[in-house]
C-alpha cells in the first residue's frame, strides 16, 4: 500500500470520516447476514427444505415407481376380492 502524503489536517480528518463510514457499513452488513442466517436456520425452514426434498424426489420418480407396482397392487386386490 502506498503512503499517502496529507498536506493539512482537514485532509486526515476527512479520510478518517470516510474510514469510520466504510467500517460502519461494513459493521451493518456483517449484522444483516447473520440475522438472515438465523432467519434459515429456524426448525420450520429446515424441515421445508427437507420435506421439499423429498417431495421432489418422489414426484420426479414416481414414474419409474408406478409401474413396478402396479401389478402387485392389482394382484393383492384381486386375491383379496376372491377371500384369498
């Protein structure tokens, strides 16, 4: 980093201001990411996330599952029409 040469003192005083400002900003953002953080971290928000999940999966695979069940779905309710 380069040295700054300052030629008075309203010239340190203002770059200090902007220093205080960009910390303080810095500050507020470190603040707001933790409380969204928190905010996603809640039990209902990772069960959601979870249930969605899974959800998705079974709806994705349902096509897959159907048909290799469907016939023992078929078969059990025709045994159980006869008294079997």
């Amino acid at each position: 980093m380069e040295v700054k040469k300052y030629s008075s003192y309203a010239e340190i005083e203002k770059d200090l201001e902007i220093l205080k400002l960009q910390k303080e900003i810095n500050y507020q953002k470190l603040v707001l990411s933790l409380q969204k953080t928190k905010e996603s971290i809640t039990p209902e928000n990772v069960l959601g996330g979870i249930f969605s999940s899974f959800k998705d999966y079974i709806s994705n695979s349902y096509g897959s599952i159907l048909p290799s069940i469907l016939p023992f779905i078929i078969n059990w309710f025709l045994n159980k029409k006869r008294g079997n």
